[in-house]
C-alpha cells in the first residue's frame, strides 16, 4: 500500500487535509505511532498464533523459562513495535502522510491482532 | 488478619494497577473527545491539558506495570509444574485447572486470552499518550488521528475488560496463593 508523504507526490496536489492548516503540526509523528501500533499489535497476535501452532517456534520463544513462551511473543512484540515506530518516526517526522489509508491499514492489522490472540480462532486455523 | 505474598502480589496487579487503569478510561474518552473538538488550541487551558497529559502517561505506565507484573511475576506461579505424584494441586493453578473438564475451559480460554491480548493495552495507551502530548488541543485539526486515538482507546479497554475479567475468575478457581505469611493485623 503506498502510502508516501503527501507533499512528496508530483503534480497538482489533492485539497489538503485539516491537518494542513497553518499553525498545526505536520500529521506525520502522530501517523508513525499509529501505524507502529497497528504493526506491534499484529506482530503480537502472529507471534501468539505461530507459538501456539508451531512446537518449534514455541519451544524458540521460550526467552525466561518462568513465563514460557509468553515472555518471547510479548518481547517480541514490543521489539518489532518500537522499532517500526522509530524508522516510521524518522520517515513521516515532519511531513503530512495519508491518515485515511494508515486508518485504514492499522485498523485491520488491529482487527487481525485480536483475532489471532482469540483462542477459538487460533484452534479453528489450526484446525482443531 | 494475614494474606500471603503471592495473594497480595496479585491483589496489586489486579486491584491495584489493573482497576485503576480500567477506572481511568471512561476520563480518558471524555477528555480525549472534549479537548479535540473543542477547537482551537487557545480554548483549552495550559493547566487542563497539562493534567491530561499527566493522567495518559499515568495510565499508560498503570496499563505497563499492570501486564509486566503479570506476565512476569503472577504468571510463573500460576503455571508452576506440580513435582510428579502431587496430589494436592492448590498451589499449581494452571494444574488444578487442567484437571477438571469442568474447570479446564478457564484456562484453555480464559488464561489463553487473556495472557496475550492484555499486551494490546499498553502499546495503545503509550500510542495515545504519545500523539495527545504531541498533539493536544490539535487534536481538534486532526479528525483521522482523533478517531484512530479513539478506537485504540477502546480497543485497550477491550483488552483489559477481557484480562480483568478472566482474571478475576481464575483467582476465583484456581487463585495464585503462597509464599510467606504477611500478617496485617491482630486481634488482641
């Protein structure tokens, strides 16, 4: 999905957004934490889904053995949401991006992170 | 009157942190709508916004301690392997629950659950906390990122709804207890 600063696009630019406004701030710090989100949340839920499913990648996941497999998926997680915040943060710092379509991508990496951390559908991919 | 370590160690979490940052979301929905359509920045007051942030950093940082102490200290107890031969398994939850086909649905769903889409809360309030110190009453010019502060909002509370839930009910079933006598008080 393209979803590139909107001051980068060539020719006649589209009606800017509110966000565009004199004064206001550029919409591209807010839009990186939101894509980020999205991003750590469905790292989450396949990380949840493929130790669940995979006994190898359960047994990889296993990082304190206390807390088991879960100490891997959450680390995990966190590791993969804060480092796409940080390179989404460099890109889109001081630029207007396309909220609509990062909404839109967040909203169903979202939908997709709460699917897959729900037990009854991770049984029904599997097969169960 | 005495509790054990573990009792109250899970009364913190999920009394404590954990209820405290389910109390603080429907504050947060109210101020994160009213101060982003309030419009233009000089309608809100330094001092308000300034106590907002403070209130979402709170949250966000109730909404950490509440799934790290979780996952990092209730959450090996309650998943402790009885040695072979044990027959007693009050203090294995996990165990206790799994031996019961009447019980085992509280772990394989519940804990299951609970254990991974609690992590979703923390990452979306630090999110919220984020573009509302970033942004704050300018909020108000951005309705895409309004919405998207909004739904994450919720979807934390989701999340914790879920978590606290479940968790009330698994203490109830099979609670985390152990561990060293804390007396708190003493008849004379």
């Amino acid at each position: 999905m393209d979803m590139r600063p909107s001051s980068s696009a060539p020719g006649p630019q589209p009606a800017r957004p509110v966000s565009a406004q004199p004064g206001s701030l550029p919409n591209g710090p807010g839009a990186a934490a939101i894509l980020a989100a999205g991003v750590g949340s469905l790292a989450l839920g396949i990380f949840a889904f493929a130790g669940d499913a995979v006994p190898a990648i359960r047994r990889g996941f296993i990082f304190w053995t206390p807390t088991g497999t879960l100490s891997g998926v959450s680390l995990s997680a966190i590791a993969v949401w804060l480092v796409a915040w940080f390179v989404l943060a460099r890109r889109w710092g001081s630029r207007d991006v396309n909220l609509v379509r990062v909404n839109v991508s967040t909203f169903l990496m979202l939908l997709g992170a709460l699917l897959l951390t729900f037990p009854p559908f991770m049984d029904l991919l599997q097969g169960k | 009157m005495e509790i054990s370590f573990r009792d109250m160690i899970t009364v913190l979490h999920g009394m404590g942190f954990g209820t405290l940052f389910m109390l603080a979301f429907s504050g947060a929905i109210g101020v994160i709508h009213a101060t982003s359509v309030a419009g233009p920045p000089a309608s809100s007051s330094r001092w308000h916004v300034r106590m907002f942030r403070f209130y979402l950093i709170s949250m966000a940082v109730l909404a950490w301690l509440t799934v790290l102490s979780g996952a990092y200290v209730i959450y090996p107890w309650y998943r402790a392997v009885p040695p072979a031969g044990t027959t007693d398994l009050s203090g294995y939850p996990r165990s206790l629950l799994l031996s019961s086909p009447m019980t085992s649905g509280w772990h394989n769903l519940g804990m299951e659950w609970k254990e991974n889409i609690a992590w979703l809360a923390p990452i979306a309030m630090t999110m919220v906390a984020y573009v509302f110190i970033k942004y704050g009453p300018q909020l108000a010019l951005h309705r895409h990122m309004r919405n998207a502060v909004l739904t994450f909002t919720a979807v934390a509370f989701f999340a914790t709804a879920v978590a606290g839930g479940f968790g009330a009910f698994l203490n109830r079933y099979a609670p985390v207890r152990g561990g060293q006598a804390i007396i708190l008080f003493q008849d004379e």
